[in-house]
C-alpha cells in the first residue's frame, strides 16, 4: 500500500516535468503583424551613403536573383520616397539624410541606419540589400541545440528517475 502511495505520488511530481518541454520549444519570432506585413525584430544595420548623399540598394530573391521593377517604399521620420529597382534589381535613392529608416517591398519591411558619408561606423555597409521572403521561420532547429535548454535536460533526467523508479515499485508491490 505504501509502495502504491509512493508510486502515485512519483508519477504526480514527474508529469509536470515531462510536459514541460513542450512549453520551452515555444519560440518567440520576435515579429508582430502590422496590417499585412510581417516586421522581423532584428539588429539594425548600419549603412553609408556615397559622397553625393545618394543611397544604392539592391532586391534580390531568396534565390539570389534581382528582381527588377519591384517598388521599394522608403520612410523615415518625417520622409517618404519610392523607387524601382531597374533590370539588376538595384534602386537609387536620392535626398536622404543620417537617420533611422524603414524599406519596404512587397510584405518585407527592413530597417536600416543610414549615416551621412565619412561619418558612419567601420562596420556600416556601402548599400541597403533587401530580400523579401528570407523572414521564413520553418520551426527546425540544430539537434544540438535542442539540448541546450536547462528545462529539456531537467525534465529528461528527472524522467529517467522517476520512471523506472515508479515501474521497480510497482512490481515489488505486487
């Protein structure tokens, strides 16, 4: 009778422990929905215009192709522009100053730092490369990863305590 109180009571305390992972493989994209399109919360990235103020960019496909004549919707604080990307898939934007902006093409938005020529970081980029699409979250993981979360790791190992410690008392009770 105790081994079966005892059992009960093993099993009780392991269940929450065996649900848990569940809970730790939800995944926070970090993207919000805004009327139809999808804004990934990621770094911004810096970039520097050339010595006449003007901005290059390029739309490429997740494939690495240009997609030509694709509008790219540029705002920014107090500033709006449009542009279309030419045969190679690149634009040309002129007018901007230092600042933080947003460009958009189809359902893609990026953000992008821009900073005045000779005045941005050594690491800031000579243009802006957008490709729509490449915000696809698939839910695949390294399998190395999945176990670097403490959750996982405890759930499993209070799971390989508990059970066969619960099937031993089981049989010895009966």
């Amino acid at each position: 009778m105790n081994a079966m109180r005892q059992n009960r009571w093993l099993a009780i305390l392991a269940l929450p422990l065996v649900l848990c992972p569940q809970l730790a493989f939800a995944v926070e994209t970090g993207a919000k929905q805004t009327t139809g399109q999808q804004v990934q919360a990621k770094k911004v990235l810096d970039v520097s215009m050339d010595e006449t103020g003007g901005l290059l960019g390029a739309v490429l496909d997740t494939n690495g192709r240009p997609l030509a004549n694709t509008v790219v919707k540029v705002t920014g604080r107090e500033w709006r522009a449009e542009a279309k990307t030419n045969k190679d898939g690149h634009f040309y934007i002129r007018g901007l100053r230092g600042g933080n902006y947003q460009f958009q093409v189809a359902n893609a938005t990026e953000a992008y730092r821009i900073w005045a020529n000779k005045t941005a970081p050594p690491s800031a980029k000579p243009g802006v490369l957008i490709v729509p699409g490449d915000q696809v979250q698939r839910g695949q993981r390294p399998f190395g990863e999945i176990f670097a979360n403490p959750i996982l790791i405890t759930a499993i190992v209070a799971a390989a305590i508990a059970i066969p410690v619960a099937v031993h008392n089981s049989k010895s009770g009966s």
